[in-house]
C-alpha cells in the first residue's frame, strides 16, 4: 500500500517490513523543493522509532534519481517557507535530513539512474548501498553555480567511500562520475541496465531480510560508529557492546539452532 496521502513530493509504498521511496517530481527531474525537504525530513524522522519497517530502497520517478536543489524557487521564497533548521535556515533543514538518513537504523539501498547532482548525490552518498543503472552520472554541483562543494555531507561521505584524491578530483571541479567508474572505484555495488534496477535490489533486500532485525540494525550503527572511531579499541568497544546486546535476544538463540540443524532462521524481533 503506497502512502500517497501524507506527502506531496514522494511516495513511499509498503512491501512487508520494506519502504520503498521514490522522489515523485519527474518533471523537475526529482529536483529538490521546499516540501520535498519537508517530506524527507518528516519521512526518515519517523523512521528512527519504526520498529516495523526493517529496510528502505530509494529511488527518483521518471528520467532522474535527483537534479538536485531546485533553483528555479527563488531563494526569498525558499527561506520564508523553510524553518529555521538548527539556526542556519533553509541550509540547515535540508542538512538535517541527511543526518536523519544516517541516524536511522534502517538500513538504506539507493537506485541510481540519470542524474545525482548536488543534493541527489549527497541522498546516494548516505545511503548505505548504492546500485547504479546504466545511465547514472554524478557530480558534486554545487561548485558549478558559486557555492563550495563541501556541502549536504559530501565532504564527510565521499572521502571515506572512495579515498582522498578522487574526491578532491570530484569536488573540485565538480565533473561528473558515470556508472562504470564509479563501479570500478567502489562508489556503488554493481551497475545494471536501468530497468533491472528493482530486480537487483531485491536481491539485497531479500539478504537483509534473513538476517535478524536487531543485528542488521546494530550493523548499521557499529560501521558507521568504527569509521570515525579513534582507535581499534574504541571500534571494539562498539562491537562488544553489540555482540552482547544481540546475544540476549531470542533470535540469537533461534540463529544457533537453525545453522545447526541446517534449515533457514525464522526471526521474530525479540
């Protein structure tokens, strides 16, 4: 069941415990408006508390994953529409919704095809696995209209997903990475024609949904925790707590059962 009626800009459907989101502004190739800002954040502000849905795969309707900020709405209309995000107004409602992305425990899929510029680079930049189709390009564009492309979490994502020097090659100019390089140095997973996007997601989802839905969670919460961890001890600090969160679980016990009796888990979240 699609979930049309909350918001304007994305419809969100239900399949299971998956959420299956997709940016709905095709005729502005997804670009990114006030009430989409409001919608995301709303969206993935829920998620945090979501005991029910376990997985979200991303996606952008028509032609485009994400044009990125729509510059057609003047900027005195985006500002007296927007709250006042974290005191820094338009700039930092949108950034919130990129910590949200990371902030829930849901683990995210992104479905990359046409462009990801600006903004819609950042969505796929904080998700958690990106799948491209064959038409994806992506850029960091805010550098190509007078801004720094240091922006929306790209600084932070992009050096850790693909190292240093390509990033600063990607930032600095703002040049754009199609499907092939950006498979051959990391930044997505694989690359399928674009009609076999859903196809290939589902095989990952249908992965994540085997595992237990406390340890795919914690999974989410302890990489992203070691990538900024001080130390290897304070990395495994992390995954010591969370070895021991998830070994009280029912479901810990049920994994151990069925790999000795060789047959598939049946998790219940407890």
């Amino acid at each position: 069941m699609a979930r049309e009626s909350l918001y304007s800009t994305i419809v969100v459907e239900k399949r299971g415990q998956v959420d299956w989101l997709t940016l709905n502004r095709p005729e502005s190739l997804n670009a990114i408006s006030v009430e989409m800002v409001a919608d995301l954040n709303d969206y993935f502000g829920r998620l945090f508390n979501d005991r029910d849905t376990r997985i979200v795969v991303m996606r952008g309707a028509g032609r485009a994953f994400c044009a990125g900020l729509d510059i057609k709405q003047r900027e005195g209309r985006i500002e007296e529409a927007a709250p006042f995000g974290a005191g820094f107004g338009f700039q930092g409602y949108l950034a919130d919704v990129y910590i949200k992305m990371r902030r829930c425990p849901q683990p995210i899929v992104s479905l990359v095809h046409g462009p990801a510029c600006g903004g819609g680079f950042a969505f796929a930049l904080a998700s958690d696995i990106r799948i491209a189709g064959e038409s994806a390009r992506m850029n960091a564009a805010f550098i190509r209209i007078g801004l720094s492309a240091c922006d929306m979490g790209v600084s932070y994502f992009l050096p850790r997903i693909v190292g240093l020097t390509l990033a600063s090659e990607l930032m600095l100019t703002g040049r754009f990475i199609q499907a092939q390089r950006a498979l051959a140095v990391g930044l997505v997973s694989e690359v399928v024609p674009d009609d076999q996007l859903e196809a290939a997601a589902q095989t990952y989802v249908e992965e994540m949904l085997d595992t237990s839905p406390m340890g795919l969670r914690l999974t989410k919460e302890g990489l992203a925790m070691a990538t900024d961890a001080p130390s290897l001890e304070a990395a495994m600090a992390i995954e010591n707590r969370n070895q021991v969160l998830c070994s009280k679980t029912s479901d810990s016990m049920e994994g151990r059962r069925a790999f000795l009796e060789k047959r598939k888990p049946v998790y219940t979240g407890a």
